[in-house]
C-alpha cells in the first residue's frame, strides 16, 4: 500500500473563502484567481469546485485556461500574462479567454490582423513588472481605435505591490495613478484588487476584485494568519507516523547533528520531507499536531522524513497521522517558521502528494 501522506481539500472551506471576497469586494464583482494548478489544490478541482457561484477564472497562461475548459467549465478565463504568441489571439477569440495586453509586441501581434478576442489593458502603477505606463495610454488607445479594436477593449487592470503591507503608503499612490490614468476612459471596467486589498478599509475595488491567496485560506497581509482574518484553511497536510523512539540526553538527530537532546526525550519520525513540497528550512520549534494536541518540529527536514517531538504527545503511536498544516497549525505559522510565505508553501507542494477532496 502507498503511504498515507496526504492533502486533504476542504471544498466547502475554499466556497466560503470565496463568499468572503464577494462579501469584502462590496460593489465589485470577484474572479477567482486559480493559476498555479489552482494554488497547488488542483486546478481542475478547485474551478469545478467553484463553478456555480463564479463568474470569472484568472490564471497565469493559456495552458490554465485550457485545463479549466478541459473540465467542462465556460465562464470567461483572464490571461493575466496576456498571450504568449501571435497565434494564440484566434484561441482566445474560440475559447472566451480575455488576455490582459501589457506591452507593445502583444498590440503588435493584433495589429497583425485576425480576430480580436475580448481584452484588458495592464497600467503600470509602481509594481514595474509589466504594463504600460500612464503617459503611454493615450497612445496605445489610438493605436487601438486605428485598428478598430477598442469595441473589444473590456477595461484596464493593475496590480499592488505592498498592499499586503498595512504601514506602506504605496498602495494609495498607486490607486491615485491608476485612476487618473484610466480616467479619459470612465466607461471602462477596472479590477486592482489582490487578495490583500480586500482588507484595506476605504480601499476602491472598482469593478473586478481578483482575490487568489485568500480563496486557499492563507494569509494576504504580513503579520496576520488566515483565521485571524475570517479564512478558512482548505489544505490540511497530513503524514504518518512511522516509528518512534527515546533519544537519550546528549543524543542527536538527524543530518548535521542540528538538534541534541537537552533531556531523555520521546520522539517520533514523520513520512513527509522536502521531497514533498515541506520546506527545508522550517526547523527546530515549527509547530506541528497530533490529534488535535500541538507538537513541535526537532533538528533538519530531509527530502523524505522529518523528526518532531513528541513530550506534548504521550500516547502518539506508529501509523498516527501527523498535521503538518491545517486546522490546529496554520499554513501561516509555517512558512513564517521556514522564512516564507504561504502561497510557497502550497505551490509547491509536489506531486508525490495526492490530493483527496472532502
């Protein structure tokens, strides 16, 4: 039989994540951004999942957006890269996929003839990744209306770079860019909301939120947990106890000696490691539970197994599932322990993992 190192779904967790966007995002519709195999859940699932109550996907590329028709879903998927080549403008004309234009090759590719799909334009606001910038626009708009594309123009997109940050005060310059730039234009649709900007009061959304980490019940904003925000963890990663032991004080456990035993302590090895997505560096101290009864991690993570100690668990036996994150730890406390962030934590999750649904 394989061992029992699963990920469990919580489907009903992620659907009332979802109603929190939409409860947060006030006037403004929600995508519900699904990009990265669904945040590491399953894209198929996680879009299946949600296909009653969205009326938007937003993925990364064009080969998302096939994975969502492939499972039987219609609703309009946004290319957030917008395309990658000339040809894939007629697929999304074929497929209801509206790719956000963000530079001048991508206007160039529709210059070159064809049928337009619906499309976003991406405002350079400050993230300076991608997008054109303020002063550009009334020239990519004349560009647009010269080859009579402007009917197909659905609206303008931005994205924050610190709204995740409660102390940044970029988040409002970048709004007042915004619009001021799409201000020539006001009866075009406008979407700037990540997930961290459903929590800033008084913070405009526009007409499309796109809330992605906090459908997956983790933490948008810094020094805040997903629970402490009103989100519901869907993930709960879970590994089997595969034996235990006393190590002796002055004893050590693991690669590098990192972790030695102050006193006589029983402690137990758990069949997950980095090999399967966990982090390597979460060390020494990161929580984890059995039976609802929180434990804590000991010495280094290997690629197929990681020591925690069991004082806080007495009776834990062999074949005991082992919450690495879920309910009783949250995601959130394990990446702060590994020096990341949750949406690392659940991308990359690999694929010796199955997932089970609930």
């Amino acid at each position: 039989m394989p061992r029992s190192t699963v990920a469990r779904i919580d489907l009903d967790a992620l659907r009332a994540n979802y109603r929190k966007a939409c409860e947060l995002a006030g006037g403004a519709e929600v995508m519900a951004v699904v990009k990265a195999d669904g945040y590491g859940h399953g894209i198929v699932r996680i879009a299946s999942a949600l296909a009653n109550i969205v009326p938007k996907y937003a993925v990364a590329c064009i080969e998302e957006a096939w994975a969502i028709r492939a499972a039987g879903q219609a609703q309009p998927v946004v290319l957030l890269q917008g395309v990658h080549a000339a040809g894939d403008l007629a697929d999304c004309v074929q497929n209801n996929f509206e790719p956000v234009l963000h530079g001048e090759h991508q206007l160039a590719w529709m210059e070159q003839g064809g049928a337009v799909p619906a499309f976003w334009l991406k405002v350079n606001t400050g993230m300076n990744r991608l997008g054109f910038r303020a002063e550009d626009l009334p020239a990519v708009m004349a560009k647009l209306e010269k080859m009579g594309a402007t009917s197909r123009l659905l609206g303008f997109v931005s994205h924050f770079a610190c709204a995740d940050d409660a102390g940044s005060t970029m988040t409002l310059a970048q709004t007042a860019n915004f619009e001021a730039a799409t201000s020539p234009w006001p009866s075009m649709m406008k979407s700037v909301g990540n997930s961290a900007a459903h929590f800033i009061p008084g913070q405009p959304l526009f007409d499309w939120s796109r809330p992605g980490i906090m459908l997956y019940g983790g933490s948008p904003i810094v020094g805040k947990t997903g629970p402490e925000l009103g989100l519901e963890p869907v993930m709960t990663l879970e590994a089997p106890l595969i034996t235990t032991r006393v190590v002796k004080a002055g004893e050590s456990v693991g690669y590098g000696a990192a972790w030695v035993a102050e006193r006589d302590t029983r402690m137990g090895m758990v069949a997950v490691g980095y090999g399967d997505g966990y982090p390597r560096h979460a060390g020494t101290d990161t929580p984890a539970a059995i039976a609802g009864c929180r434990i804590r991690l000991i010495g280094r993570v290997s690629m197929d197994m990681l020591a925690v100690d069991l004082s806080n668990a007495p009776e834990a036996m062999v074949g005991d599932p082992v919450e690495l994150w879920g309910r009783t730890v949250g995601i959130d406390e394990v990446a702060s322990c590994a020096g990341t962030i949750s949406y690392e934590l659940l991308t990359g999750l690999t694929s010796r993992v199955p997932r089970i649904s609930r």
